[in-house]
C-alpha cells in the first residue's frame, strides 16, 4: 500500500465543487468516516470554485455545524495558478508521521461499511484455507530427505504461485468484482484484490 511508502503529513483529497452543496459535504463525511482514528490527517481540496453558487466560507460553516470538525481545506478554480495552489497544499502539510496499514490492523484504522466487512471475513477465509494447505504440506516435507528437499520445496513454490493465481480469479469471480478501471467500485474492489495477494503471498513466504 503507498501510504506505508514514506511519513506523511497530510493526506489531500480532491472533491469536485458541486452546486449542490450537500454533496460536496457528502463525499468530505464520507472519507473522514472511512478513515476512522486517521481522519485528522485529511486535507480536502475543492475545485470548480467558479461554478458554484456558494462561497468557500459558507461551506466551512457547514461542515463545523454538521460533523463537528474543521477539516483542512483548500479552493481552487479554473484562475488559480499551479503555482500558488502548490503552496497552499504545502502549509497545510504540518508535522510528518508514520502511517502503517497491514491485514491486522486495517479494520481498526478504516471503518468498514457492511459490504467491506462482509469482504474482510471473505478473505480471511481464503486465507485460512491457503494457510492450511501449506501447514499440511510443511508437515509431509520433515520426511524428505535432504538431497531432494530444495527440489521439492522449488516445485512447491512455483505450484503454489499457480494455485494463487487461480484463488484470486476465483474470489474475484465469485464475488462479482469487476475490477475495471474508471468505475466508481474499481478502487475498492482493487482494494480487496491487493489485501487478499498480499496476505497470501505473506503465507508463501513462511515456506
């Protein structure tokens, strides 16, 4: 996952301007609910300023009055230089830290809806299963000899590569992801896809 790649200051999230209102504030609830205990991390840059009816400081009221937070915001419209938005985007970058996602505590930093959770179990089936398969194969190799164990081991690995492959078209297939790009599930859907090869690819490593 990027976000394990360096520290972070500030996670800037772009949210197009909206003439109604009440959705732009839907989608800045929407990831500050999702992020759960890393919410204050968020930065929301809202564009299309010149094509809305309201003024910035108006939804800033809004947001405050509804969710009892001031989130960090920015505005941009179609005038505004790269420029002078890069430097707004910078003071709003504060102290750096060290944000850490794995499968054990990914469930605690996000709030998962009902479907994410639903996943969340699904692939900790998979998991399961995968783990079983490789802990019932590590007990028959302790009567290998030694000459043939690399060989073995070798051949093991690359089967189990295959079989990989395999459980991640299956559970893609059976739980209607489509995975294609540009559509609004993709993200999430490509989301379970990684968390599911990572988790399998860290069981394969154990051999």
């Amino acid at each position: 996952m990027a976000i394990n790649h360096a520290d972070v200051s500030k996670l800037l999230v772009v949210v197009k301007g909206d003439k109604q209102i009440e959705n732009v504030l839907d989608k800045i609830n929407k990831f500050q609910i999702n992020f759960g205990r890393w919410s204050e991390m968020l930065a929301f840059c809202i564009t299309h300023m010149d094509q809305v009816p309201w003024p910035k400081e108006y939804l800033e009221n809004v947001i405050e009055e509804e969710t009892d937070t001031k989130p960090s915001l920015i505005f941009t419209d179609k005038d505004k230089s790269g420029d002078l938005l890069l430097d707004e985007v910078l003071l709003l970058c504060g102290e750096k830290k060290k944000l850490k996602v794995t499968e054990r505590n990914f469930s605690t930093v996000f709030t998962l809806k009902d479907d994410s959770a639903k996943m969340e179990k699904l692939i900790s089936r998979e998991v399961v299963r995968f783990e079983e398969f490789v802990k019932q194969w590590d007990k028959q190799r302790k009567g290998f000899n030694m000459e043939s164990d690399q060989a073995l081991l070798f051949e093991f690995y690359s089967f189990m590569q295959s079989e990989m492959k395999i459980v991640l078209e299956q559970f893609a297939t059976q739980n209607g992801l489509k995975l294609i790009h540009g559509t609004d599930n993709y993200g999430m859907e490509d989301g379970y896809m990684i968390n599911l090869s990572n988790q399998l690819k860290a069981t394969l490593k154990g051999v």
